[in-house]
C-alpha cells in the first residue's frame, strides 16, 4: 500500500513538474572555479539538478584563474560580445561592483526581490536587514546577491584540553585565570614528554592576530581600529586608557615568555609541527588548529569562550556573516526574474545540500537520528562529490548556509567543535557593520590608511615587545602621530558609510 502511494506521488509530481518545465530557459553564465580537483561546470551534475527543479539551464564560460577572470570583468561593457547573463561564483570585488555597475553592465536587482520571485532571500532579509543593508550601494540598490554564513571560519582561542588536565587547571574565564593557565603552561611539563621546558604557551600570527586578545579588556575593533556603538557613533578605543592597560598586560605576557616571541615575525609554515611527540602549544590564537599542527591533533584542541571583563563577554567577529559580490544578473538577461528565481533555491535550507552535499539518495543519506553522511568513503569526498556533483568548495557561492547543515553531519569531532564555535559566533559581533563605502571615500581611505595603517601596527608591536615605552610621554606621542597621520578623516568618513548603512537597514 505505502508503495502503491509512492508510485501516485511520483506521478502527481510528474504530473505538474511537466508542464511547468516544458520549456527550459537556457542563459549564459560567466564565473571562475580554482577549485584543486578540476571542476567542469557543463558536467557537473549540481546544475543539471538545478534545471530539474527550477526550469532554467545554462550555457558556461568558466574561468580557471582569478587573475585572468578579474582582467576580463575589468573590460566588460554593455557592448561587449562575450557579455554572459549571470555571473556565478562571480568574486566581485567592491571596487568592480561600483565599476560595472556604474558602466550599465550590472543592473540593479531591487524590482525581483520580492515574495514572488525570490520568496527565500527576501525572507532572510526580512529577518536580517543588516545583511539586506550590507548588499546596499550607496545609491540604494543591490548588484549583487551574497553568500550568508552565520558560521564563517573566525580567529579563535584554541586550547589544549590534554594540557589542562596534566596542570590541573579549568578552561580560563579571564584575564588573571588565563594568566595563571599560561604560567603553568610554561612552569611544568604540560606536553607530558618528559621536558619541562620546550612549551611555548600561547602562540599567534601577527599583531592582527594577537589583537583578538584584546577583548579579554573588553575591547574588540576592526581593520580600522573602529567600533561602532549602540547608538550608531564611530568611535576609536585605540587612544583609551582601556587600552593602554590591556597593552601593558600584554606586554607581561610578552616580558614572562608566555606568548610566543617569532609570533610576530615568523610565518605560520616555518612553525608548523608535525612531530606528534613533542607539541609545544598549549593555546593558538588562529582559524585553526590545523594551520600549525597535523589532522591528528584536532581533537585535543577546543575553542575556548571568549574571556569575562566586568561582567561582559565581547568578541571580533571577523569576517562577519556575510560575503557579498557572489551572484550578478547583467544588462544582457533576458528574464531576470528566471535567473533569480533559480538563484533563490540556494538561500533555501534544500539549496544548500544541493550545491554542498549533493543529492539525498546518491551523494549522501539522512540518518534515522537526523544526522547526514555521505555516500562515499571519507577520501573520495573530494574527488567523487565535491568535484563532479556539488558546486560550494573554493569560491564562495550565493546562497545560506543554516547551522543545521553543519551541526546535523555525522561525525562527533567535527560536531563537537561546531557547537563551539556556534557558541562563540553567538557572542561575537562585527565591531562596524559592513558598509559600502562611495568611489571618493574608497579613494581617500587608500590614501591615507597604508601609512597610518602600518604605523599603528609596528607601535602595538613595540609597545607589547618594550621597545617603546607606554608611559606617559610615549602614549601622548602615539596619540598625537595619529591625528597627524589624518585618523580623524578616517572616523568620519567611516561615520558617513555607517550613517548609510543605518538608513538602509529601516
Ligand atoms: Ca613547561
Ligand atoms: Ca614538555
């Protein structure tokens, strides 16, 4: 009987799918794919499926190479003879969306972005105006469609939990218990190979990096040196006392030999480790514990909750949610509203297994509990689903990651970091909201930031290290380069793009 009633299904489905799909719309579409298994997007199956669901098929000119793909986008115009009608895994960067914008070669999307055409993203949209407002040219439209991932890769505090038990010391909630942790980290032999003395405590890449510590003083900010507060003011705690305190603890860190010293001058690859015996980092401030140690050590690593200052945990969020510039319709589109509707399955929860997992039933099964595995072996992932039937690895796509997608896959390691690092994206916020700055700011900020930029950079780094003074006469002539390096320019225009961004999330 239950077969019986599958069979009718299968037909009524039929039954309307027909019909609706009699004639498949077929577009050009242009983007670049570098991923390492050679991906060939007219055969691969992610966009056959695609057809099979929304009706709309394409023809490609798929790019291999950034470089090259980013000199031909540079000479588009509406005229020319290659023009495609999407671009798809598109990389577009800022300045090219204002460019080809500007040039008529993008049209603005805001007529299709309603219940009936792109019924998904509107929904998230509605949810979120912030990621609606960070789509947002300064003129009001949006030109292109993003990749939203509430759970995008941060710089996070990862410690050795192995390391813990042998000292005898619980996950650190703030500044003096991390302190404390770090010093019995370096006092006792905390690896456990039998010499006291080879651990380096708390290793990091860069004074970037190392600023994530900052928060411990309650203190997170951006690129450039920026926060935006609750009622929607730029503010630089750059120049606070908050500040300079929270320096001169990393500086005891520094002075104690509890952070590691070639943190700010050697690359990650000249410290990668891969004798497993004799580990010597209890914490690494990073993306991930792989970047410095082999597969193997994953498990003993866990991403510690950012630290309590008075009460209050703050955190960087680095890279935000959001990464505009994936998706464009162009002048040339005969029927935007066909190529957006097919680009709105991506922002449903159904979209992102197609185009990251494959196809229920032949790339992966569900799981009586819920949970998704695929159906090959772990070491043909790559090669058997990623490269031939899915279409996220590398180059980031449009579409919506839920955190169910990650959380829901079979496998307790990986789980297990997730929730983590879900627990900490909770916490953590952008410090400005993701702005789209005009062609004038854009332009006085590239001349202005790669002298002040710098500067700011080397003083932390020698204020932590001792060769400048903090003291009073030292901390008044960092503040006062600032201003003269032109600082004050750089709030305000950040002031006039978070005023924008402001309007646009009404
Ligand atoms: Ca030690
Ligand atoms: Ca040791």
């Amino acid at each position: 009987m239950r077969r019986l009633f599958a069979i009718v299904l299968s037909l009524l489905l039929l039954c309307t799918a027909i019909p609706a799909f009699a004639d498949t719309q077929t577009f050009l579409m242009a983007g670049c794919d570098t991923y390492y298994y050679t991906r060939n997007w007219s055969t691969n199956a992610f966009f056959s499926r695609m057809e099979e669901r929304t009706g709309v098929g394409f023809t490609f000119n798929q790019f291999g190479d950034l470089t090259r793909f980013s000199e031909w986008k540079a000479g588009l115009t509406k005229n020319s003879a290659d023009l495609p009608d999407v671009l798809f895994k598109a990389c577009l960067s800022d300045a090219e969306i204002r460019t080809l914008y500007g040039r008529g070669v993008l049209i603005d999307l805001r007529p299709w972005l309603n219940e009936e055409t792109m019924p998904n993203l509107t929904a998230l949209f509605a949810d979120h105006p912030e990621w609606k407002a960070a789509c947002t040219m300064p003129d009001g439209a949006i030109v292109t469609l993003p990749s939203i991932d509430p759970l995008q890769t941060n710089n996070l505090m990862w410690i050795n939990t192995s390391w813990l038990v042998r000292v005898s010391k619980a996950e650190p909630t703030n500044a003096e218990e991390l302190t404390d942790v770090l010093r019995a980290f370096r006092d006792q032999d905390a690896n456990g190979n039998g010499n006291k003395d080879d651990e380096r405590p708390l290793t990091f890449s860069s004074m970037w990096s190392l600023r994530f510590l900052l928060h411990v003083y309650g203190i997170i900010m951006n690129d450039y040196q920026l926060v935006t507060d609750e009622q929607g003011n730029v503010t630089i705690p750059l120049t606070t006392p908050q500040m300079r305190e929270a320096l001169q603890w990393l500086h005891v860190l520094y002075e104690e030999n509890l952070i590691d010293h070639t943190g700010f001058s050697t690359p990650e690859t000249l410290r990668k480790i891969t004798d497993e015996k004799n580990i010597p980092y209890g914490m690494i401030l990073g993306g991930a514990v792989t970047d410095l140690l082999p597969n193997t050590q994953m498990a003993n690593y866990t991403a510690l909750l950012p630290l309590t200052h008075n009460g209050k945990q703050v955190y960087r969020s680095f890279l935000g949610q959001m990464t505009r510039g994936t998706f464009a319709v162009t002048c040339r589109c005969s029927d935007p509203a066909a190529v957006l509707r097919w680009v709105d399955y991506l922002y449903s929860e159904e979209g992102c297994f197609l185009a990251r997992a494959g196809k229920e039933g032949d790339d992966y099964r569900i799981e009586s509990d819920g949970t998704w595995r695929w159906l090959v072996a772990e070491d043909q992932i790559e090669t058997q689903i990623y490269a031939r039937n899915t279409i996220a690895e590398d180059l980031q796509i449009p579409g919506y990651i839920p955190e169910e997608f990650q959380l829901r896959y079979a496998n307790d390691t990986l789980r297990s970091q997730v929730e983590k690092i879900i627990t900490v994206a909770n916490i953590a916020t952008e410090p400005c909201p993701q702005v789209f700055f005009t062609e004038e700011e854009a332009e006085r900020l590239s001349k202005i930031w790669p002298e002040l930029g710098s500067y700011i950079e080397y003083q932390l780094t020698w204020f932590v290290t001792g060769e400048e003074s903090m003291d009073d006469a030292g901390w008044n002539a960092f503040c006062a380069k600032l201003t003269e390096l032109g600082m004050d320019e750089v709030i305000a225009i950040w002031q006039g793009a978070v005023d924008r961004f402001e309007e646009a999330c009404k």
